[in-house]
C-alpha cells in the first residue's frame, strides 16, 4: 500500500512554475536565482531597517544575536511550534 498524495501547488509555485519553464541555459537560471536572492534580501534589510526605526533592533541586540548559537535558537523554536 502507498499513501502517496498529490501535489497541489498554490498560486505563486504555479506562476513560477511557468516562469521556470522557459529557462533555456544555466545562465538563465543562475539570473533568475540571483533575482529571487536580490528580492529576499532587499525585504530583509527594510524588515530590519524597519526594526532599527522603532527600537526593537539596537546594537545591544545584535550583539546578543552575533553570540547566539542560531541553529540551537532555530531548532527550539521549531520543537516550540510542533508543540502547539
């Protein structure tokens, strides 16, 4: 017996999907991935400029960040949500 289910892909993977079927050469490829990398990374840093403005990120707290073991720190907050 196999419970394999099946896909279902929601909106974006769908347009993606399309997107990535044109893709014709490992240059493509490597501009498209430098494209989604670019994007998450000019969303990180307003989400932490957005911080800096209100205080809720300061030098002390990247400090504290910069001694953190962060996978420890990640893998306790995933335990911390299966749990709920």
């Amino acid at each position: 017996m196999n419970n394999v289910q099946p896909t279902v892909f929601n909106p974006a993977q769908l347009y993606l999907l399309g997107v990535f079927s044109h893709i014709k050469s490992d240059e493509e490829l490597n501009d498209i991935k430098q494209l989604v990398a670019d994007y998450y990374a000019k969303r990180l840093d307003s989400m932490t400029e957005k911080m800096w403005q209100s205080g809720e990120l300061d030098q002390k707290r990247l400090d504290e960040i910069n001694e953190m073991d962060l996978h420890a720190w990640l893998r306790e907050q995933k335990a911390k949500e299966e749990a709920e």
